[in-house]
C-alpha cells in the first residue's frame, strides 16, 4: 500500500468513534502504525486533550497486575490506571494500537464492562516538568 492509503487506512480506523466506549483502538490489518495517540476528556473545558508519540520513540512498558501500566518513551513517560491491561500490552508490543483514551462518563454514559482506562497521566518531559 502506499503511504497515503495506510495513512488513509488509519484516519478511517481513528474516526471510528462509536457510542461505545473501547479503551484502544486497533489498526485494520497486520500493519505497524508510526503513532499512538492518546486522549483524555477534560470535564472543566469540555475538549479532549491528547498526546500524540512515535512508535520508534518506544522504549519499554512496566506494568503492575493488570490495574497500572506504565509507557515510557524517552523523553515522556506516561501512567495508566485502569483495568484489563493485558491485551493492550500485547497489542502495544506489536505496534498495531492507534488510540488509548480514557473512560469519560460526559462521553459514554454505561460504565465499560471489561477493559477501561480510568486515568492517562503524562509523567515526565525531557524538560524536567510533571503534568
């Protein structure tokens, strides 16, 4: 495929947004992504807030059980906490997520029955400065 039809490719898969809450979203097909994007509702502002990083910027995950996830990305690392990590550590490792987003009650009224993310945290900048 060329550069456009995976960028396409991927466009279609992040405008995917249905009234369901999913905690990741997958790239369509066995093609690595170059970015993960990730998003978080702010409630104050009503606006989405997000993040976007390069996979070849990934340098390790630490988890604890299946509730805290922890990407580090060099000069940023980020925290999760949720639930039902698992697959999303799997699916990380072979660069096919496109979206982690937190759960937001404004956005999704039914509380998501399996996986979740309850909170994306961005940890540390090359800059020395917590967020």
């Amino acid at each position: 495929m060329s550069p456009q039809a995976t960028a396409d490719e991927a466009a279609m898969a992040l405008a995917d947004d249905t009234s369901q809450y999913r905690p990741w979203i997958l790239q369509r097909g066995a093609r690595a992504v170059p970015n993960l994007h990730m998003r978080r509702f702010d409630p104050r502002s009503h606006l989405w807030q997000g993040w976007v990083v390069a996979y070849p910027q990934f340098v390790a995950a630490e988890y604890l059980g299946d509730t805290m996830l922890c990407l580090d990305f060099g000069m940023r690392q980020f925290m999760l906490e949720g639930r039902g990590f698992g697959e999303l550590v799997d699916n990380l490792q072979s660069g096919s997520v496109l979206r982690i987003q937190e759960y937001a009650s404004a956005c999704w009224r039914a509380p998501p029955a399996g996986a979740a993310i309850s909170v994306i945290r961005l940890m540390a900048t090359g800059a020395g400065d917590d967020h």
